[in-house]
C-alpha cells in the first residue's frame, strides 16, 4: 500500500515515533500534522539549534519520502535560568 494510501492519523504517529526515538529530538516535543490526500507534512515546534531543525526535516523526509515536507520548526536557544535570591 503507497504512503498516500494510508490513514493521515497512521503516518503521522509514524513520524512522530522517528522523531521521539532520535537522540538529538526525543524531548522537543514537535508536533507533527500530515495531509496524506495531499502528500504533505507539517512540523511545528520549537528546537534550541538550526542542526535539531535540520534534524527533524532529514527524519520526516525519511519516514515520508514521497511527501512535501513544510518545516515550520523554529530555532530558539534557550537561556539559562535567572538565579534566583533569597531575602
């Protein structure tokens, strides 16, 4: 059965299975939304590197090589915790 055959519920869990087992992206948290009639997939999230984006895009391109893949994840490097006083 082709990709665009199977449910959009089914690759997308699929996708989000590769993503979650990788070891650069498994606690991002990105979230993932396929139009399997349209042969598209959509990634929203937030990464703390361009390379974790990069990262994400290269697995949904895997998993759905058939696919357009729209990467709509962003780069946000994630600062520090203020320290916190005491009085």
């Amino acid at each position: 059965m082709a990709l665009a055959d199977q449910p959009d519920a089914y690759l997308a869990e699929q996708l989000r299975v590769a993503l979650a087992l990788d070891p650069q992206l498994h606690e991002l948290g990105i979230h993932v939304t396929v139009a399997a009639a349209r042969r598209r997939a959509v990634l929203v999230g937030v990464v703390p590197t361009r390379e974790r984006r990069e990262r994400a895009g290269e697995i949904a391109r895997r998993v759905l090589p058939e696919f357009e893949i729209q990467n709509d994840v962003t780069v946000q490097q994630l600062a520090p915790p203020e320290p916190e006083t005491f009085a």
